[in-house]
C-alpha cells in the first residue's frame, strides 16, 4: 500500500502540472469555504480527476502542508480486495500518517464507488471531524440515490463535471476575444469540426487524430463494463451491448421502447432498463417531449443524446451526416452550460426546448440553411403554441444573412462557434 499511496501523491513532492484551466473550478473553490462534503459527478475521464489536481494545486497556493493532502484513486486495481470492506479505508489513512508523519487535513476520494458501503465511513468522519474538507468522485448517478441521499442529506454539495468545452477549448488555444475568433476562423472552425467528430475529452483532444478512435473506443468499453454491466448487474450482456450500439447509430431519432424491444427482440421492461443504465453513468441522456402534462411526456415518444460527440465515431459512420453531428454537438454544449433540454414535435418540430432558472429558449440546429430546408426550419421554430424567451437557428458557419429574404424578426440565425464561444 506504501508504494500506491505514494505513486498516487506526487503532489507530496512538487504540484502537478500540464493542467487545463476548468470553467467549473471558481465554483469549486468558493465551495471550499464551507464544510460540506464536494461530490463531483459525471462520466468517466470527462475530468474529475484533473479538477482534484487543480483542487490540490491551489491548496499548496495557500501554503498547505503537501503532506496534509491525501488522494486516492480507488478505481486502483490494488484496491480490489478492499471493494466489499468499507473499513479499509481506516487502515489507508492510518498508512497515509505513517508515511507522511502528519494528520490529514483535506481527504480526496477519486471513483469512490468502488467501495461498497463507503459513504458510512465519509459520514463518519464527516461528522466527528476527523478532516478539514472531504471530497469524492464517481461515475454513476446512483451515487446520489438511495442509502447515500440519506445518510449525507445536508451534508455535500454536489457538481457536474463534463468533458471540455468550446470555450474552454477556445481559451486552450488563447482565442479570448470575439476579434480574435473572426481573425483566426479558420483554427476556430477547425476546432468545430474535430469537436463534432472527437468529441472533447481532455485526453482525446492531445492525441493525433489516428488515435482518437482507439482511445474513446477503450473509454466506451469502460464505460459499459464498470459503470453499466456490472454496476446495474446486467446479466443479458449480450442484449445490453446490441441496445448499445443500436442507441449509437439512432441517435437525435425518436423511439418508443417498445420499438427498441421489437427492433432488439427484447422485451420493454428490459430495454427501459438498459437505458437507465446507460443514463446513470452519463453516457447517453434521453430527452422527453416538452409538456407540462408529466403523462404526455412519459407516453410520448423520446430521443437518446450522446454526452460526447466522440463516441459516435463508433456505431456506422456518421462524417456524412453533418446535421447530426452538429446537432449532438449543440446538445452536449446546452448541457455543460446548466440547461435542461426537451424537444417539440407535435403541432411544429423543434430540436431543443432548453429551460435555466425563468428562462426558455426554442433552439432549431440546421447545419445549412439553403433553398431546401428553409421553410422547414423557419417553421418549425415560428410555429410553436407556446411562448419561448428566444428563438435560435444555430448552423455551423451562418449568420442572420442566411434569413435575409425572410421577415421574422423574432427568430435569429447564429453560428455554432459565435453562440457558444
């Protein structure tokens, strides 16, 4: 255990380095100020543990002793043998002290999960004290739910984390300005086009692109494997990863589960399932009709969203198919950006119902508005029976001038990399 803890606490002999700036992070150190427990949730590798890198650097800012901090990544192949014994946990902060000769002020725990029954011990140590400040990860939703909701309510705040954004990939290559965006378009559209094929994974986005699809190819088997299958005791492995896979190359389509049942020969109950499952670990989100009739929406047909664009280079081969590329693009950004999302398609179609705090935004994405499809987008956008804060057309590289036949005030066109940027 020795050599773990010491290979995982490379911050006891200098700060990390190599680290990208988080949009997330102010948030994280104004919570830095209370007691209650950080919980930071979303997919794997999508950056949770970078943040706690970024966590820790800035602890040693404020002239932390190194050594008071303790990080440990219990996804960990050597913590195996500890997963059904929570009070393990007691023995590896026993050996952390000896190791460092120093009480442990702040306690980070990276994948928590994989230690059943884990959040008697931080509710334990929470209340008696024992740290300054707790903070977890994990990858599964459920993390939240049950036992833990219980026995922690009151005591953590928790805090999405999703892979890059556009702008913070943006910032990454020091385009900081609306003047620099139209000066150097070219580079920004190019980071367009890889975000719609490659997602944005901090890890991903380093590799040449030959090796982007063998990384998020591991990453989805991962996923499935640990966050899904075995966390969710799937036992139809099998039938899960048709579903799967199935999901991944219907995506922005409507379904029933019954169709995914007749399509799959699964039955319902099964595939509503597997949905959740692949919902809990932030893989896909399902996006439900925009109703205020909670039945109309459970009865309605639904939508599957992917979180990263990157995995859609697994099922057949998107790159033709731009609209919808862009249109999971456009989701994954709403997404980061606090929106809830839903669709409308009864009297009009429109892509997204997004709604934040009071404010609701109709959003139709077109990757290009030609002679074809205008009439469609227009009113699928103009025609809505309810009221909407905004109305949006977001394409890939058109502005207003693409409408400019066309007198509806009320609905604007905007780029993809002028809307998010």
């Amino acid at each position: 255990m020795n050599k773990v803890l010491i290979s995982q606490n490379k911050h006891w002999e200098k700060r990390y380095d190599g680290l990208y700036e988080r949009e997330v992070f102010t948030k994280l150190i104004q919570n830095l100020q209370t007691k209650h427990i950080q919980v930071l949730q979303g997919i794997r590798r999508g950056g949770k543990s970078s943040l706690f890198k970024l966590i820790i650097n800035h602890l040693l800012s404020l002239e932390t002793d190194p050594k008071e901090i303790l990080y440990i990544n219990l996804d960990d192949p050597f913590f195996i043998k500890y997963s059904n014994h929570p009070q393990s946990f007691y023995e590896i902060i026993q050996t952390a002290r000896k190791l460092t000769q120093k009480e442990i002020k702040y306690l980070l725990l990276d994948e928590v999960q994989a230690i059943c029954g884990w959040e008697k011990y931080v509710k334990s140590v929470y209340d008696s004290g024992e740290f300054k400040k707790i903070f977890i990860t994990g990858s599964n939703s459920s993390l939240l739910n049950g036992e833990l909701a219980t026995l922690l309510t009151g005591r953590y705040v928790s805090t999405k984390v999703y892979p890059l954004s556009f702008s913070e990939i943006l910032k990454i290559n020091n385009i900081n300005s609306y003047l620099e965006l139209n000066k150097q378009l070219p580079k920004v559209l190019k980071i367009v086009d890889d975000m719609m094929s490659y997602g944005s994974f901090a890890e991903v986005y380093e590799l040449e692109n030959e090796l982007k699809r063998e990384v998020l190819s591991s990453y989805y088997d991962t996923i499935l494997l640990k966050d899904c299958i075995a966390n969710k005791q799937i036992r139809d492995i099998k039938g899960f990863k048709e579903l799967s896979f199935y999901t991944l190359t219907n995506l922005t389509s409507l379904y029933s589960y019954a169709s995914l049942a007749k399509a799959l020969k699964l039955n319902d109950k099964s595939v509503k399932d597997y949905v959740e499952a692949m919902e809990s670990c932030y893989l896909f989100k399902e996006l439900k009709l925009y109703s205020f009739s909670l039945k109309e929406q459970i009865n309605n047909k639904k939508k599957l969203y992917l979180c990263d664009n990157g995995f859609m280079n697994l099922g057949f081969n998107f790159s033709s198919n731009y609209g919808k590329l862009l249109e999971n693009l456009v989701y994954s950004e709403l997404v980061k950006r606090g929106f809830v999302l839903y669709f409308y398609n009864k009297t009009s179609e429109c892509d997204f119902i997004a709604v934040k705090d009071d404010k609701t935004i109709a959003i139709q994405v077109c990757y290009e508005i030609n002679d074809q499809n205008r009439t469609r987008e227009i009113n699928g956008i103009a025609k809505l029976p309810f009221a909407v804060g905004e109305k949006y057309i977001i394409t890939y590289n058109q502005g207003d001038s693409a409408l400019a036949d066309e007198s509806i005030s009320e609905i604007k066109v905007v780029s993809f990399w002028e809307y998010f940027s």
